[in-house]
C-alpha cells in the first residue's frame, strides 16, 4: 500500500510539472487566447443584442425573448418566438463548443509538454 501512495504522488508530481512547462510555452497561450478571443467576438456578432450574451447563455429563453422583444398594439410578438430560440441555442452551441474545444487543447497541450 506504501509503494502505491508513493505512485500517486510521483504521478500528480509530473501533472504539475507538466502544467508548469505548458503554462511557459507562448504558443499554447496564443492559440487559446486567440480561440478563446475568436469565439466571443463570434458569438457577440450572431446574436441581435450582444449585451444580453451572457443572459442568453445562462437564463430562460422565454423570460429573455420577453425582455428583449417588444408586443405590438395588437398584443403580439415582432418577432417569431421559435427564430429566437434557434438563435439562442446557435449562441449557446457556439459557446459550449468553444469550451469544449479549450478543455481538449488544455488536456492535449499537457500531455504533449
């Protein structure tokens, strides 16, 4: 049992080391910075209102296409509830694919430094 201890510290020992050979490579940083920049000027470009991205991302589409789109003297909605949510999800897919994608470059670049 001590030889295994002995192992898992070895190995979370090499994570670190691992992360800290990473963190000081500029070309890892450049891409996802770059990637990172990309997908957030991407997703604040598709959307109507870019100040309610973050909304967008995290609240309930039906309160947000209520706060974002007027009735008209009819009672009715401009805008197509049903466009609005296919955007909404557009913006959201954007996003989680963006994180996807920096988790797996994180998880690529530390094992291959």
């Amino acid at each position: 049992m001590e030889n295994f201890l002995y192992g898992l510290k070895a190995i979370f020992k090499e994570f670190g080391f691992l992360a800290q050979e990473a963190a000081q490579q500029q070309l890892f940083w450049g891409f996802g910075l770059g990637f990172l920049v990309a997908t957030i000027i991407h997703g604040f470009l598709i959307t109507d209102h870019p100040k309610e991205v973050p909304r967008l991302l995290f609240g309930d589409a039906a309160k947000n296409f209520e706060r974002l789109h007027q009735k008209a003297d009819s009672g009715a909605y401009q805008v197509s509830y049903h466009d609005f949510v296919k955007r909404s999800n557009r913006v959201k897919g954007i996003f989680a694919f963006s994180a996807s994608m920096m988790l797996m470059l994180a998880i690529v670049a530390l094992l291959i430094f």
